[in-house]
C-alpha cells in the first residue's frame, strides 16, 4: 500500500518557467525529507521539514511542509536543465524510510 | 571518504539461478537498507537493519528472498531462484542515526532475469 501519492507524475517543462509538485498523505508525519535521483545514481537527499508550516529555501528550490503535517509541495523558480531527475518525498515510519511515487521532471533547453 | 559501495553494478541471469547482491555501507552507520525500484511500484523498502540485526522484513516479497548482515560493513541480498518479475534495481543505503536522518544510497545494482 502506497502511503505518499506525488503529483503530478511526470512533468517536462521549458528552461525558465516555474513549477510545483506536490507530496500527500492521509497520515501524519513526523518528519519529511526530498530527494533527487538523476539516471543511473541513488536518490540523494535536498532537505528535510519537521515543523508544520515551515518553509525551507535551497537556491531555487521552495519546500513547504503543511501545517497539519500531512502534506509538502516542492516549487522550482526558474527551471534549468540541471533540474532535471526523479523527485521523491520520504516520510519517516519508525525508523523506516518510505518513499513517495515520485514525480519525474524533465527541463528542456 | 567513500559512499555506500554495491556490487554487481549490473547482473542478467536466468530465471532460476540464484542472486547475491553485496553492500558495504559508510562506516561508522548504524541501520543499513535494502530498496527496490521499478517503474510500476517505485521505490519499496525491502528490509532494514540496526547494528547488524535485522529490525523489519515485511518488504521482503516472498520466501526467495533473504538478506543477511554478518558484520557492520557488509550485507548481502540474495534471491533464490530468481524469477522475471525480481528484474529491477536494487539500491542499498545506510544511516548513522534514526529517524529523521539522512540516508546514504549507493549507486544500485540493476538486475536483470530473462
């Protein structure tokens, strides 16, 4: 049973514009983490969230954590070719980590 | 220093031989993880372990497969006999700390049953 739904599910997109994807749960978390996997490579981690409500800024990227902590959304300003990968949300279960159904990006130049 | 290092990178075999998929994580990490990833069911937790013990299974699919950890700086996944359906890439990963902390992938190792 898939706990995180990711949305959208596949995205391509021009060099420049913005973007929003998005990470839902009927449960609540205690914390929320997004990764990155480029082809080829392991999933590698760009933040983690464990407030609700709290937002977190890495360069172009914008991740928001929901206040009743059941969801987090990821925005892109600008999107750059570099951008381009799988980006999966990962709530923690115990000590598990379990993984979003991802959602696959593609900058075009 | 070095990351979680996996070995094969990549395997084709036949259904029905056996498979063994080896890890060695970052040193000094305490839980170790086993994932599957495939197009249909994304990334599935198969099996984790802390300080070498194993703590969950319930990802494992069925009997075929098992995963031991005989030391803190290395674990196998072995499937046995392999079947079509196990083709996909198998990832593993380390923590040094429990929950909330980061998790360390390694490359993968990309299986391949004909």
């Amino acid at each position: 049973t898939q706990l995180l739904e990711q949305s959208p599910q596949f995205l391509s997109i021009q060099e420049g514009e913005n973007l929003t994807v998005y990470c839902n749960s009927s449960s609540v978390f205690s914390s929320l983490q997004w990764y990155r996997q480029e082809p080829g490579e392991g999933p590698v981690l760009l933040v983690t969230v464990v407030t609700g409500g709290e937002v977190k800024k890495l360069k172009r990227l914008t991740f928001q954590f929901g206040d009743a902590r059941k969801d987090s959304s990821l925005h892109i300003t600008a999107a750059q070719p570099g951008d381009t990968g799988l980006y999966l949300c990962a709530m923690a279960n115990t000590d598990k980590l379990i993984f979003g159904t991802g959602t696959r990006l593609q900058v075009f130049p | 220093d070095a990351g979680v290092i996996q070995s094969p990178r990549h395997e084709v075999t036949e259904m029905g031989q056996e498979v063994t998929l080896r890890c060695k994580p970052i040193s000094g990490h305490d839980y170790l993880f086993w994932y599957r990833q495939t197009m249909m069911r994304g990334l599935e937790l198969l099996i984790y372990f802390n300080n070498n013990v194993p703590i969950d299974d319930s990802g494992m699919p069925e009997d075929r497969f098992s995963a031991k950890m005989p030391n803190a700086s290395f674990s196998t996944l072995k499937i046995q006999p392999s079947e079509p359906r196990d083709s996909a890439v198998y990832f593993c990963a380390s923590r040094s700390r429990g929950r909330g902390g980061e998790l360390f992938f390694g490359e993968g190792s990309r299986l391949t049953v004909l």
